[in-house]
C-alpha cells in the first residue's frame, strides 16, 4: 500500500457486521476497502466464534422458507415452528435489557432483521432449520423453542467463509495483518485511516470510514477498568485481536461514548479452557445446557435460578453470576433423566466431566467443594421438587420448587437416577455492551450529538442496544442488520462527496 491510495469506503474490521458492511457499500456502486486486524487464517472477528444461530422475526412457514427454501413437505409436517413476531422480538429486547434498550436502534433491528437475512441469502449465506440445538422431539413432532430457529452450516465461521467468499468475488479490496490505529480526520469531519501492516504505518484516504471491529472484551486492562474486579480473570470466548482500538479511534476522533459500559455477554465456559478463543475447540467449551440441572458454588450452594426462563435468554448473563462465586467456578449437575437433553459439546473430549453411580460418589469426586454443605443442598433440593407438574423442555412448565431461597422456576427434577455428572465451568466473555453511540442510519454521534462526517459504525461497536443481558442469537442479527445499514450510508455519503 502507498499513501496515495483512495476508496470510496474503508470498512474496519473482519466480521459478520463488517462483511455486511462491505457487501452493501459495494453493491451501491462504492469502492471498498477491507481492513483485517488479524491474518488470513485467524480472520472473522468473533463471528467466526460463534454457534452461528440467528433471531429473526417469522410468521409462519412462507417466511421460513425465504431463508430455507429447500425445506421438505415432510419437515413442515414433522415440525412445529411457532411464529416470531415483531412484537415478541419487541418484547424480548425490553424484557432482558430492563426496557434501557434505545428505541430507535431497536426497532431497526427488529423491522428490518428478515429482510437483512434474505439479503444474506443473496451474499452466499446459506440458512437452515436449528433441529439439533432449538427443538425437542415431542410427541412424534420436532417443537422449536426459545424463539430462535434458524442456523448456518458451519456455524459463525460459516458465515464468515461465505461473505469473504462473496466480497472478493465482488471486489472488494482486502488487507489482512492491518491493524487500524488511527482515524484521519478534521473540523470538516473523517477522510481517512492510519493502519499497521508488516512494521510500517499506511495511510488511505476514504471519503467515508465503517468501524466494525468489536469491543474491548480481549483487553484486560480494559475489562478490569470498565467491568469492574475480578474480570481480568475471565476467558475470552472469542478473537484475541478484540482489544477495543474501533473504540479508542472513534473517542479520539471525538465519538460519545455510549450504553451499557459496566456491562457484558458472559456464559457458563469450560474452567480448563485456554485464556482466547480456540477456533478448532470453541463449541467443545460452551456449558449452556444449565436449566436440565442445577449450578452449585465452592460452598456447596445453589445461588440461582437455574429454570428462571430459556437459556437463550439467561445464558448471556449467566456466566457474570459465575465469575462472582469463590474461585470465580461452579459446577453443572445432572442425572440420567436428562442425559439426551444435553448439547453435544457435552460429550467431547475437552470437558471437564464427573461421572458416579451415587450422589454421595460424585460429590466425593468434586475438587474445591464443600462436599457436606452440597449433600445437604442436594438432599433439600430433591425434597422441594414440585411432583406435581409435567415436564417439558419446549414450554416454560412452572414445575418448579417449593420453600428453598433459590428456587427452581421451571424444569426442577429430582437428581435420583444414574449416572450423574458434573461439569465444572467458569465464566466465559463474549463482548461487552458498551460503545459508541450510533443513529438509526449508522452514523458516529460525537459528544454534542452531532454526526460525524464520514463516520459510521455496526456490530458491537454500537452501544445502546443490549443493556444487562441479551437474547440468544441477536448478537449476529443486529451486526448483519446494522452492518448492511451503514454500508449503505457510507456508500451514499461517499457519492455526494463527489
């Protein structure tokens, strides 16, 4: 690269927002640069990390089949898919996020979630039904739950394959090992970007910068500052090159800082497992099958509702209450009644697993407990069991507990039936929820609520959207939705300045 290089829009970033980011300014007739932190084989941001599951609205089965279109006659038989509304996915948002989510930011990513994922389609990306993760096999008949049924082969790292696949066919101009460090800009607003590659600083002019790098979570320093203590012990789930410098620039550049700052996506994670996410082990280590059991401490004690609601909308914030429990781990426990309800990474080689014929074997086996205080919760808890409610996984039954100060909401079983196991998890960081703020068309608000000329941001680089917790899957739904959004606006801003 020389200094003389100009684009119509540099993208910053090599995830599923950047990607979308890329594709729709480049589908507007927009030149476009790239720009990849980590190498060609590491690239992908925390997308490439992810389960690769997708929250997106759908009324029945015409729909469905905008995103899975070669779904059988016989599946739509075999199946009850439900319906995801507008208003439920409105709902979702306020519920979890303490009704603090921003409105405006919101009703973007609910309204325009479908038809940003049929564009998808159109980039490569191929959609399919979630059997193996969102549906129970009940009465001859797959029900999805959880609102949340759609997939990509592959996962994240599909997702991410596919759009790099697409960008290069169309164009777009990609520079990997090219760390951004600084935004090239003045009164009249962003022109540029100042980038690290091989040892040597480059320069490109841009009439119009996308920022969609990720957060701050592979920053210690950073999680420490912000999140508060005990966070520098925490695993990064995802990239190791999520070090908060898409941040940094825009609040140098004069970019408000905005959301949920003290705030993050934290799961239940392997203890044992290395310190950055593993690409070639990543589901081995997700523990998010909680609900079929009960979580207890290094003291013995249940400390939270297990069965409070769907794990997609508990398990972002669950790993959090996990960091807090001394030596910042737990355990998972489960007996043979629930053994098939399991995920698979579950059952692979890198866990942490525990397995006896008895209670008082298994809690002989558990390091770092307090093995006579966890008999007794054991014993307490199998006796509070309510026995007269039915099971089921794909409702919120309410057969819960009775008289424990922890309850069980829904799902409570005895622990009576062989085997038992245990899993031994600790928490596990995905992203966290602070960023900068953003209007509805993706621009960069600077502190007297002004956008910045030429600035526009997408994915988790946006703060104001998730707020304490969030619901499963709209993580990468709202960086494809808002990726596309400020592709479009830097592509149309790029053509007035000509």
């Amino acid at each position: 690269m020389t200094l003389n290089n100009s684009f119509d829009v540099v993208v910053v970033g090599g995830g599923n927002a950047a990607l979308c980011a890329a594709l729709s300014a480049r589908e507007a007739g927009a030149s476009v640069l790239l720009i990849e932190r980590a190498p060609e084989s590491e690239r992908g941001g925390n997308s490439s990390f992810a389960g690769g599951n997708w929250r997106v609205v759908y009324r029945g089965v015409d729909d469905i089949k905008k995103l899975a279109p070669d779904l059988t006659d016989e599946e739509i038989a075999n199946s009850e898919f439900g319906s995801y509304t507008e208003e439920n996915f409105f709902d979702d948002m306020a519920r979890v996020t303490q009704f603090r989510t921003h409105p405006d930011l919101c009703e973007v990513l609910v309204t325009r979630c479908l038809d940003t994922l049929t564009w998808m389609r159109t980039k490569g990306v191929r959609f399919m039904l979630s059997y193996g993760r969102q549906a129970f096999k009940i009465n001859g008949k797959f029900r999805f739950w959880g609102g949340m049924i759609f997939t990509v082969s592959g996962g994240g790292l599909g997702v991410v394959d596919a759009l790099f696949s697409t960008a290069q066919r169309d164009g777009v101009e990609i520079s990997y090992d090219s760390r951004a460090d600084r935004l090239l800009c003045d009164e009249r607003g962003v022109h540029g970007i100042e980038f690290i590659k091989g040892g040597r600083r480059h320069q490109v002019s841009a009439k119009a910068v996308v920022l969609a790098c990720g957060s701050f979570e592979a920053n210690t320093e950073w999680r420490t500052r912000y999140l508060g203590r005990g966070w520098d012990l925490a695993k990064v789930r995802g990239s190791r090159f999520n070090t908060g410098d898409g941040l940094r620039m825009a609040m140098d550049a004069g970019a408000q800082s905005y959301g949920n700052w003290a705030g993050c996506h934290a799961v239940s994670w392997e203890r044992y497992a290395s310190d950055c996410g593993d690409k070639n082990l990543f589901t081995d280590y997700q523990r998010h099958s909680y609900p079929w059991g009960i979580m207890v401490n290094a003291l013995g004690k249940r400390f939270v509702d297990e069965g409070a609601d769907f794990r997609n909308y508990t398990y972002a914030k669950y790993g959090h209450i996990v960091l807090e429990q001394p030596g910042q781990f737990a355990y998972q426990l489960f007996d043979a009644k629930v053994a098939h309800l399991l995920r698979r990474e579950y059952q692979g080689r890198n866990v942490t697993r525990i397995k006896a014929n008895t209670l008082d074997e298994l809690v002989s086996k558990l390091e770092d407990v307090d093995q006579t205080q966890l008999m007794q919760t054991l014993t307490e808890y199998n006796a509070a069991v309510r026995m007269d409610v039915p099971y089921d996984p794909t409702v919120k039954d309410g057969r819960g507990t009775m008289g424990l100060s922890v309850p069980k909401s829904n799902w409570a079983q005895r622990l009576d039936e062989p085997p038992f196991e245990a899993y031994a998890v600790t928490c596990g960081i995905t992203f966290a929820f602070g960023g900068i703020k953003a209007t509805p068309q993706a621009e960069v608000v600077d502190v007297s609520n002004v956008p910045i000329p030429g600035l526009f941001a997408a994915g988790e680089m946006i703060g104001g959207i998730f707020y304490f917790n969030y619901p499963g899957g709209s993580g990468l739904t709202s960086g494809a939705v808002f990726g596309k959004v400020a592709g479009a606006s830097a592509a149309a801003f790029a053509a007035n300045m000509t």
